[in-house]
C-alpha cells in the first residue's frame, strides 16, 4: 500500500496529493505559487546581475513563500525585510499608494530592486559577484566589502551555498530535467545493495563506502568506520545512475525539484523544518518505506517514511550534471 493521501498532505506545501493551487517547476529552478510566479518573473528581471530563478530561490529560502513570515530579528514578510532597509528599499509595487511589507506585490518588487542596488554596492568586491549580492542581502554589503568578498559567518555561507545551488548556474538550472525512471531505478537498485553498511559521519563518496570525519553534533567520529551517512549513501546510489549530487543533504534538497504529486521509487526522502535546517536524506523505495543510513551507531536499513518527525517533502534530483548509463 501507498503513502496515501493523508501521509502526502502532512509533509507540507511542496508536495500535494491533490491541489487546486498548481506549483511552478519546470520554468524556474525552486517551486513558486502559482500566485507568485508572475511577480518573481517580473521582479526577477529588474537588472542584468539577477534573474527570476535566483529570486525565486531567495524568497524560498527567506520565508518558504509565506508572506506572513516574521522572524525574532524583526524581518517580516515574503521577503524578510526588516524594518530600516524596508524603510529605504520598499516601493509601492502594485500602485495602490501604499508601500505594504506584507503585501507581495510590494515585497516582491522590492527584493528585487534591493537585490540590484546590493549588486552596485558590493560592484569590484572579489569573488563570485552572485555570491556577494546574496551576502550582502543576508549580512549586508558593508560586511561584504570588509570581508573582500562573502563574510566567514557559518550563517551567510548556509544561506549564500543554499541559494546558489536551488537557484542553478548564474541564476537558472541551464535546461536542466528530472531524472528518468530509468535512472531512478539504477539509484534505488544501488541503495539496495548497501543494506547492512554501517553508518559513518562523513562517509561514503561516489565510489562507495569510505571512512568518515570528525564529529557529529552529538560527537561521534566517522574517522574509524568505512560506511556511509545519509547523504553520502544518497549521494552513491545516483552516481551509479550517473547523476552528480552535492555532498550535504540541504545541498541535495537545493539541486532537486519539488514532487507534486505521487512519489516514486528514487525519489529523495527530506528532513528539516525548510530549506535551509534539512539535515537528513533518504530514498524512496515504494510502498511507504525508504532506504537510509539514520545515524551514528545503526547500519544502512529499510525505515518507514515517517519514522523521523519532521518530514519535510519529497523531491527528485535534476539531471543537468548526468551522465549517460
């Protein structure tokens, strides 16, 4: 028996088992409401140095597109302004003669200009001028051009590599498609075949099982054990489908697209509160169960989908870096 309806709904707005309300996927490297999409295309094309894709890929990860957000710093709305940048950034973006930070079609608008006025501010920085437009949106051009480039904050670099990888190569996913049923299988199939490998912070790469790194947040070490965590084994499976995965399971979740709908076997199995807290990944294997390597201490193993509290969704990894099996 499936997961079902019931179990799909309560993973969250990424996958519906039945929806009115559709999700943009195949335009735009991140799934945008439907409401949203025509103000993200718009805003996304203020200046040359954005795109629709990266802003799609910001506001996904600022606020998971809900225009109610309001964090403990005061930041508020779809875009997370706080309140003296919104004071000097925020336009009237519908026309209605008011600048509304909880109102989308100001907020939105805003984003991007405020994403085109950091690119002059953080103009001749070193580095990836990308990178250095989405720190200076998180910690501020000033700390931007101090640093000669993104801050050595753990916080902005999350938030910079994140956005980067949903948002694909200078802001697109370069054409890139979900993976075939085909190479879904292989991964599944290569999954499989690690069943009963211990588990190993750190560990496991594209060839197999290897010994890991030091230390898990509760401490443990993968330096003396050749196996895999849950990401590395992820990370295995689809390498024998010839797809390339980002090592971390965020980063995975960032370079795959949203499942709308019924899920398949392959698909990867995500954990974390948004986007930017996943921090386990498994995969799918048909039926309501998944393939994981948990934690430190078990072996790889079948689990049921929802063993772990904090489902977030499921998605499909994109095939722009694949090579043919």
């Amino acid at each position: 028996m499936g997961i079902g309806a019931t179990a799909a709904i309560v993973v969250g707005a990424y996958i519906q088992a039945a929806s009115s309300d559709p999700l943009l996927g195949a335009a735009l490297s991140v799934a945008v409401p439907a409401e949203y999409r025509g103000l993200v295309e718009k805003a996304g094309q203020t200046c040359p140095e954005i795109s629709p894709n990266l802003l799609a890929a910001l506001l996904q990860q600022e606020s998971g597109f809900n225009p109610r957000a309001h964090s403990p710093a005061d930041a508020m709305g779809i875009a997370q302004f706080i309140p003296g940048t919104w004071a000097t950034s925020g336009i009237d973006g519908n026309g209605d003669g008011k600048r509304d930070v909880w109102d989308p079609e100001d907020a939105i608008p805003s984003a991007g200009k405020h994403l085109c006025d950091l690119a002059q501010e953080v103009e001749g920085v070193p580095g990836d001028k990308q990178s250095n437009i989405l720190a200076a949106y998180n910690a501020g051009s000033g700390a931007v051009r101090q640093h000669g480039g993104v801050p050595p904050y753990k916080e902005t670099q999350d938030y910079v590599r994140i956005i980067n990888a949903n948002a694909g190569p200078k802001g697109g996913n370069s054409g890139g498609r979900t993976v075939t049923a085909t190479q879904a299988s292989a991964a599944l199939q290569a999954a499989k075949r690690m069943i009963g490998q211990p588990y190993s912070w750190g560990g496991g790469n594209a060839q197999g099982p290897s010994t890991g790194i030091c230390c898990s947040p509760n401490g443990s070490s993968g330096q003396s054990t050749v196996g895999f965590d849950c990401s590395g084994l992820t990370l295995y499976a689809y390498a024998q489908a010839g797809i390339d995965l980002p090592r971390t399971a965020a980063q995975q979740y960032a370079a795959s697209e949203p499942v709308t709908g019924k899920f398949h076997p392959g698909d990867l199995v995500f954990y974390g509160s948004s986007p930017s807290t996943i921090h386990h990944v498994a995969i799918y294997a048909g039926g309501g169960w998944v393939i994981e390597a948990p934690r430190p201490g078990t072996r790889v193993r079948y689990s049921k989908i929802g063993t772990m509290p904090d489902l977030f969704g499921v998605a499909r990894p994109v095939s722009q870096h694949s090579k043919e099996i």
